[in-house]
C-alpha cells in the first residue's frame, strides 16, 4: 500500500528519542466530497485548528467502517468510499506513540446536517465547513502557526495533525491536477 508520508519530530524542529514499545493507534481518514466538488473541513474554533474528518479505528471495526463512521460523526453525511489514497503515519517519539492512518475520498451520498459532537470537540468550538480543495487547503496551513492549544490536546499532537490533514489534502490535489 502507497505511504503518502512519514511524519516524524524532525518535521517540527525536534529531535526524535528511540521508540520503547510503543502505542500504536490505528486511524481512518480524508477526503469527503460533495456533489459541488466542495469538501468537508473540521474547524476546532478555539483552537484555530482546520482539519480533514476522521478519527480512531474502534476495537473490532473495520478500517472502511471506521471512516464512514466517523464522517457520520463529524460531517453528518454518509459517504460511499470512491478511493483509497494510501497511509499516512506519525512517529510521536517524545509521546512513545505512532499513528498510522489509512486515508480515503467518499463521496456524499445523504447529508443528514446533523453532527455528533463529542464533548471535548463542542468544548473546542467544533463545526463542519463546505469549501474548495485550494480553500481547504490554505485554512489548513494558513492555521499551524496560530494554533491554541486545548485541555484536551497540547499544541505538539496539534501541529502533527495539521502537517498530517495538509500533507494529505496535497497528495490529493496533485493526483488531481495529473
């Protein structure tokens, strides 16, 4: 399967530390597209954070589930997976954690407009914006150097999420324009 990215400390001007058995969570992730061609941005208003939906693979789920379910959460849309663009994975060695995430385009089949906010993303100013994959793009990392951190999450996993949902969305816009 195509690595999109490896993303590591040394991306943000740290020095990685060796990995001691380290966590590992599995991710499911990426494009979500509209008829309009318009796609789905998560914006985390109190952090200033825009990011592309996804989240955790659950115990027992399936990665294609996982991401349909998690676009439900955070889009309410359900989606038919059109694509499949890879993995993209993060070495967190000053956490001891690595992610790897599988990222996926799906495209809007039913748009509930009804969202499933965990509480940690209301108390993080979470909403659902439609807009241009250049636009998406530029929020994303137009928003890296001003990111707030959270109770919930510090500003080191932020700014991995950010070059994350950025390097992906680039990876999709090129296979795009070729």
């Amino acid at each position: 399967m195509n690595c999109i990215r490896v993303l590591k400390d040394e991306d943000f001007g740290l020095k990685s530390i060796e990995f001691n058995n380290p966590r590992i969570r599995y991710g499911a992730r990426g494009i979500v597209i509209r008829d309009d061609d318009k796609i789905a941005i998560f914006n985390k208003s109190n952090k200033n954070e825009y990011k592309l939906p996804g989240g955790g693979v659950d115990e027992g789920e399936n990665i294609e589930e996982a991401f349909k379910r998690e676009v439900m959460e955070e889009t309410g849309c359900e989606i038919e997976i059109i694509g499949r663009l890879g993995t993209i994975e993060e070495h967190k060695s000053l956490d001891n954690f690595k992610q790897i995430s599988h990222v996926f385009v799906g495209k809007v089949i039913n748009d509930t407009n009804k969202l499933e906010l965990t509480q940690k993303e209301k108390d993080e100013g979470a909403k659902l914006l439609w807009v241009t994959k250049e636009e998406g793009l530029r929020l994303i990392t137009d928003c890296y150097e001003n990111l707030k951190e959270s109770e919930y999450e510090n500003l080191y996993h932020s700014r991995f999420i950010i070059k994350r949902d950025k390097y992906i969305l680039e990876y999709y816009i090129n296979l795009e324009n070729k």
